[in-house]
C-alpha cells in the first residue's frame, strides 16, 4: 500500500529541479524498510566526490538515492542537504555566469519543498545550508566584483548580497535560540537515529559566527566612502568575537588570514605584522599561504608603494606549481602602479611586463588584470586628469545611469581640449555621441559628434568622426521632420564624400546620401552617388539593386529626372548600364543572393518596359530569379528570406508579361495555367500582381495582360465559395481591372461601382471607376467622371500632389466636355494658390493641358 502522503509531496516538489525524481516514487511501490540512516557517511562520500570535483556525477548520485529515499525520512534530508552542497560548489566553478546562476537555485530549489512540511527531519541542518547557500553566493558575486574595478553594478549587487546573507545567518542562529527556548521546559525525549545532535547544533551555531565575520570583512572589502571605515569596524568587532571563542582547527588557517586582512583594512600595521609573522611560522595550506602573500602586496599598492609590490611577489612567489592567477593580477597592479611615475625609458619596459603578466593571467584575474590595463591605456591615451572622468563615465554606463555617464565623458572631453590633447577628444567625443544616441538625446549627440569631428587631425579620425556627424544629423531629421534638418543631413553627407572620397567610409556614406535623394525624389543624383560604392564592398550588391529599381521607377512613370538626353538616348544608356551590372553577375543564377535576384527582377522589367528587341534577356533575367529563390529554399535549413517570397511573386508576372510582349501568348497562357494549378491564394497573389505590372504598361500590353488577367479570374471564380470575404473583394478589382485593361469600359464601370457600394470612400477604387467611364469618351462620359474626380478631391488635403493630380484631372474632363474656358478658370485659380504645382513633372502636365487650351480658344469657330 502506498503512502497516503505521496502524492501531495509530488504536487509540492513540482517545478524543482528533483520533482520527476520523487514523481518516480509514486508509481515504485511500497519500499522495504530501510536500515538507520549514517549521516556522517553520507556527508564523508560526497565531500570525497567534490574534493575530485566529480560534481556532475555526486549530483546523480543524489538524484537517484532521492528517487529510492523514504519521504520525510533522515536520508532524504540527508542527501538533499549533499546535493544542494554540490550544486553550490558546482557553481563556483562553472564556464560563465548564466550556468553558474542555473546551479545557485537548483542549490537553493532542491531544499524548498522539503523545507515547506510541517516537521522535515534534520530542519535546522536543512535551514542552515540554504542560509549557507545564500553566502557561497555572496562569496562568489565578490569574487566576480574583482573583475572590473569600475563595475559599480556587480559591486552593488555583491555588497547586496552580501548583506543579505549575513542578515540571514543571524535570523537562522536567532531561530535556533527561540526553539531552544521553547524546548526547555519540557521534557527530553530521545533523539531519532540521523537527527542532528546538540553538539552538531552547536557547531552550525560556530560556523555561523564565523561566516558572517567573514562575510562583514568581504562586505568591508567593497565598501566606498564613509560606509567603508563603519564596515571595518563591523568586520574588526565580529572578528574579535570569533576569536575570543574555541576556534575549530580546521578554521583556523582562513581565520589567521582573515585577521590580516581586517588589519590591512583598518590600517594597524602592528597588526597586520604580527599576522604575517604568525602566518609564515605555521604549516598553512598553500592557497591560504598565496592569500598572505596577497595581502601583503595589498598594504604596498594601497601605499602607492609599487616598486616594493612588484619585488615582494617576484620574491615571495611559489617555488613549485603554477603562480596564482590572484598574485599574477596584483603583479600587473604593480608594474602599471610603477609604469606611471617612471622615467619614458622605463615606462616601455614596465608597460611590456605588464602586458605580457596579463596574458597569462586567467579566470576572474585575468579579466581584472585586463581591465587594469585598459584602464591604465585609457591614462595613456586621455591623459591624467581626463581618464579619472572617463572611467567614472563607464563606471555610471555599466550602472544603467546613462545621464550620469553622458555628464562625466562630457567633462572628459573638456578636459582633454583644455589640456589640448586633440588624440583624446575624438574617442572621448565620439563614446559621448555614442551615450547621447542611446539616450535617446539626438541634439546633444550631433553636438558630441561635431567635436569629435572638429578634434580629428589624422584623415582615418576625421572620416570616421564626419560619419558620425552625419549619422546623428540623420537620427535628429529623422525625430524631428524638419526640412532645415534634413537640409543639414544632406550638407554633411556631401561634405564628408567632398573631404573623404578614397576613405572607406565614402561607400557608407553614399548609401546615406542615396537614401536621402531618393526620399526627395532625386533619382538622378541618388544614382550618381550609388556608382560610388565600389566592387568588393558589402553594400555593392544592394546598390546596384537600388539603381535597377531607381530606372525601373523613372521608366515607369516617365519621371522627369532624366537628365538632359532625350528619352530614347536615355533609357538606352539606361539599359548599358544596368548591362554592365548583369555581366557582373554570378553564374549559374542559383548562386545569387537576394539582392543580386533583385536587380535581375528590376533588369528584366526594365527591358520590357523599353521595348528592348532582345527580350530573351529579359527572360533569362526573370527566369534566373526563380531559380535563385528554388536553390535558397532548398539550401536552407530555417526560415528562407522573407524577399524570395516578395521576388517569386512578383517575377512570375512578370515572366508571364516577358512571354506576353514577345507574342508568346501560348507560353504566356501556359505559365499561367502552371499557377492556376496551384492554390487559390497563390494565384489571386499573381492576380493582383498582374494589375501592379500592367499598370505601367502601354494600351496594348495592359490589353495583353488583362486577357491572361481574365483567364485567372475566372478559374478563380469557380472556387469563390472558398475564398474569405477579403479575398473575394481583392479578386473583385482584380476582376474589374482586367475588363477595364481590356477595354470593356461598360462591364468595368459597373464592377468599380458595385465595389464601392460596400466601401464609398475609398479613393483608389473612385479613381479607378472614374478612369473607366471616361474610357467610352463622350462628353457625358467625362461629365459623369468630373463628377466622381470632384468627390475623390474633396477627400484629399488642399495643395498636395495628389490633390494637385486630381485636380488636372477634373480640368482635363471639363475640356473634354467641351467646357475649356472653365477648365482654363480652375487651372489658373490653381497656379495661383500653388505656384509649384506639385513638382517639375505634373507642373509640366498641367503646362500641356493649358497650351492645348489656348490652341482650342484660338482655332476658328466651325460655325
């Protein structure tokens, strides 16, 4: 028969690291009665596995005894004690903090849910190794605060921790009073076999004493300020209690050493001599013998006494085994100490030694003996009075306090200009910038980035601190939206490709300064700029996509940006260029990255849109995209690119338009029955790709597209029952696009209309409706068009470019009524309130329609 209790225990274990381990017992059945439990047995076998350090295989040990153990029973608390020691002493010695971190609360978890019963066997052993647990901790975040002397966060949360423990040290020995209290009027009872005894009691109580005086020493050790001398106070009291008391022999190695260092600390030199005397007399083991040594080159360094450090542990180190990496880390302490104040001859030596003692310096001191360095270069390169404020800076940027750290690099810059040590204004100003940016304080980086680059005497500085410049002048334009900053974006980024042409930097910046010209509409100069990222550069393959794509707009919508050539002479030279780039191109095609694919998708739509007589170009262009897009999906073993999806969509329509201008229909037709096999949401993809094509197209392309357009829609139709209602609303317009790219003006009207039915006030379906009824071009036709081009205008913002565009169509349908004098009214009223007109492009539109009105009103009546 099983326990009763069982199954409570499993439900209290879960979620700790042994639950499966006790959930085992519930399906174990009735064990046999175990024999008495020796729990000095126990505790002698897993000392002997840590010893070796064969910690992985005590802790499954452990597990699998707690599987087997009785519940409430001595072994189970026994063994669960052992394992959270081993835990513990595990993460002491784990490869980095984030498993060190896992093992300090398997150490802590394994003891909660036997700690959360009424009465566990051997509580008080229980209650005291999780105080123990919280001080190995402590003792373990201390030693990581020794990496990095400017670490103010590590050391906050040590001194935290350290505190905590000590705290709770004292609560468990105040527990074991009040339960002592309580007992004493009642009668004694014998104890069960395990339990702890009175004379183990008696030793946790000792043990305790004597940990939290260790504990208030490492506390004092990381103390600053006035908290410091109250601290060693402390520790000296705790300690000289400690003393006073029977010290177990096996303390008294790490209690003699603890005297030395509470000495060292509160400055007693007597004290501390006598200590090292002491020391050096007795038998001690070797680490705690390196740990004298330690402090005695501790008194000389905090004495600025350096030389004397350096020879002390030249002198005293080990005669046999490896130096300590401790003693290694205060020997580089010494030399940089001794490297400061030394002549400039001996100062290269001294800074040679102390490199090369880094470097064989490993674990925490290493890392501390690496930040010793670079702190002692950051003198070097700033100078005396500015590397204090740097390290204070990096001190406030590792505590999170990014204000703090901006106000004292912003001192170090000042202080390095007053000194005028330029070398050390530009990093100083630049990690400044690099504050403000984080900070979210665009302004103040821009003026940060300015002195870096107003400091920078050498070209490769003042290139990368002019790049600075300009990215923050981005940042700040970018926040704020205002015209004179993006002006002072544009401004710097010129200047620095003006100052910096041949500087690695340039490529950059004219990625930038492409961005910038692009978003102003200046294309032209957008590829001008983009020509100069060179081959081999990372950003090379993306710029020469972004020149395709910037023609394939230019040729698209007739942009005016086309220089000076006519446009015949321009879109050929156009396609010289981007056959240039093709050439470049890797073969086979299956070899091209997304961006390479991409400007074989732009040069293909690019030849088909000029009418090139070669379009087998255009084809094998679009036909490599799908075969780089199939080999990347097969190749790849995660997620694919999310733009092979965007390029595949959209080179199928345009392979199917390829196949189309070169009166290819059948393929054209072929290709797309392929798609129509697929699944409908696919091919309503390729639908709507298709108007996204054919709207750039001429009369009889667009006529093209709209019949193979047609086709898909109607092997859409038959399964519309299974499409969502989003779908069945983008397969409608896709629908009334394809009759009205077909010249079925009457049917497309209609669709458009019943469209907007269920969405009034959509413009892009009104602009397409009113498109349509002007295609059957009666003077009615166009009356009926003014009239919706009148309500899409009344939805727009007065002065915009599409307002404007709107507006010449409502002037075009009046002439076309025959109204021209009406039509010449709104155009000069228009003018009139905006004299740009939207742009050089639809200025230049608005200045054809007014000629041709002109032409009409002086033409002779027919009557």
């Amino acid at each position: 028969m099983l326990n009763p209790d069982r199954s409570r225990w499993a439900t209290v274990l879960r979620g700790t690291l042994i639950a499966a381990a006790f959930a085992l017992i519930a399906s174990s059945g009735r064990l046999a009665a175990a024999p008495p439990v020796d729990v000095e047995a126990i505790t002698r076998y897993f000392e002997e596995l840590r010893a070796r350090r064969l910690h992985i295989v005590a802790e499954r040990y452990a597990l699998d005894r707690l599987i087997r153990a009785e519940e409430q029973s001595i072994e189970q608390s026994a063994v669960a004690v052992e394992l959270s020691r081993t835990y513990a002493a595990h993460a002491t010695m784990a490869e980095g903090p984030e498993e060190a971190e896992s093992l300090w609360r398997r150490a802590d978890g394994v003891l909660g849910p036997i700690l959360s019963l009424a009465a566990p066997p051997r509580r008080a052993a229980l209650e005291f190794q999780r105080v123990q647990v919280a001080a190995d901790r402590a003792q373990w975040l201390r030693w990581l605060a020794n990496g990095d002397p400017d670490d103010e966060p590590a050391r906050l949360a040590a001194g935290t921790a350290l505190a905590d423990a000590i705290r709770k040290f004292s609560d468990w020995s105040a527990g074991i009073d009040r339960r002592r209290r309580d007992a004493a009027g009642r009668p004694r009872t014998p104890l069960e076999p395990g339990e702890a005894t009175p004379r183990e009691i008696n030793d946790m109580l000792r043990t305790s004493e004597i940990r939290q005086a260790l504990l208030s020493i490492a506390l004092a050790e990381i103390a600053v300020g006035t908290e410091r001398a109250a601290a060693v106070v402390t520790a000296s009291e705790r300690l000289n209690t400690v003393r006073k008391s029977t010290i177990p022999a096996e303390w008294e190695p790490t209690l003699l050493l603890a005297r030395i260092r509470v000495a060292r600390l509160s400055g007693d030199d007597a004290e501390f001599d006598a200590g090292v005397r002491l020391a050096k007399q007795k038998p001690l083991p070797a680490d705690v013998r390196a740990a004298v040594l330690a402090e005695e080159a501790r008194r000389l360094l905090t004495s600025r006494r350096f030389r004397e450090a350096a020879r002390l542990l030249a002198d005293e180190k080990p005669a046999q085994g490896p130096i300590p990496d401790e003693l290694r880390a205060l020997n580089v302490e010494a030399m940089l100490g001794a490297w400061s104040t030394a002549e400039p001859g001996v100062r290269e030596r001294l800074w040679d030694l102390a490199t090369a003692e880094r470097d064989k310096t490993g674990g925490i001191w290493g890392i501390r003996a690496a930040a010793l360095v670079e702190s002692a270069d950051e003198t070097r390169r700033y100078g005396d009075r500015a590397a204090p404020e740097a390290r204070r800076g990096r001190s406030r940027y590792l505590a999170g306090d990014l204000k703090g750290a901006a106000a004292h690099y912003a001192a170090a810059v000042e202080l390095a200009r007053e000194a005028e040590h330029s070398e050390a204004v530009v990093p100083l100003a630049m990690t400044l910038a690099s504050i403000h940016i984080e900070a979210g304080d665009d302004v103040a980086a821009v003026k940060a980035a300015r002195q870096a680059a107003a400091a920078a005497d050498n070209p490769a500085d003042a290139a990368q601190a002019s790049l600075l410049e300009a990215w923050c002048l981005g940042r700040l334009a970018s926040a704020s939206g205002s015209a004179a900053d993006q002006d002072r974006h544009r401004l710097a980024l010129e200047s620095h490709l003006q100052k910096h042409p041949d500087d690695p930097t340039a490529a950059d910046v004219a990625w930038l300064l492409s961005e910038d010209l692009d978003r102003r509409d200046e294309s032209a100069a957008a590829i001008d700029v983009l020509l100069r990222i060179p081959n081999g550069h990372p950003r090379r393959s993306a710029a020469v996509a972004r020149i395709a794509a910037l023609y394939e707009a230019g040729i698209a919508d007739d942009a005016g940006w086309r220089s000076e050539l006519p446009a015949t002479d321009w879109r050929t030279g156009a396609a010289a260029r981007l056959e240039a780039f093709w050439n470049e191109l890797p073969l086979p095609a299956a070899k091209w990255s997304p961006d390479e694919a991409s400007f074989a998708a732009s040069y293909g739509r690019v030849l088909l849109r000029i009418g090139d007589a070669n379009q087998s170009r255009a084809d094998a262009a679009l036909a490599g995209v799908l075969a780089a897009a199939d080999a990347a999906e097969r190749s790849s073993d995660g997620p694919v690119d999310e733009r092979w999806q965007v390029l595949v969509a959209r080179t199928r329509a345009l392979r199917i338009v390829s196949l189309a201008a070169q009166d290819r229909f059948p393929e054209a037709a072929a290709l797309l029955d392929v798609v129509m096999r697929e699944d409908s949401a696919e091919l309503l993809d390729l639908v709507q790709a298709l108007d996204r094509v054919a709207a750039g197209l001429g009369d009889e392309g667009r006529d093209r597209i709209g019949q193979l357009q047609l086709a898909a829609v109607r092997r859409l139709e038959e399964g519309r029952g299974e499409l969502s209602a989003e779908e069945r609303r983008a397969l409608d317009r896709s629908r009334a696009a394809a009759l009205l790219a077909t010249d079925k003006a009457v049917e497309a009207a209609q669709a458009y209309e019943r469209l907007l039915d269920e969405d009034p006030s959509n413009a892009e379906l009104i602009s397409a409706l009113a498109g349509a009824v002007e295609l059957r071009g009666r003077p009615e036709d166009f009356a009926q068009a003014r009239v919706w081009w009148q309500k899409l205008e009344r939805g727009q913002s007065a002065g915009s470019r599409e307002w404007l565009q709107t507006r010449l169509r409502i002037a075009r349908s009046l002439a076309n009524e025959g109204r021209g004098p009406e039509a010449a009214k709104l155009i000069a009223v228009t003018r009139l309130l905006y004299p740009e007109l939207g742009g050089p492009q639809l200025r230049q539109e608005y200045e054809t329609l007014e000629r041709s009105l002109e032409a009409a009103s002086e033409r002779p009546s027919s009557k």
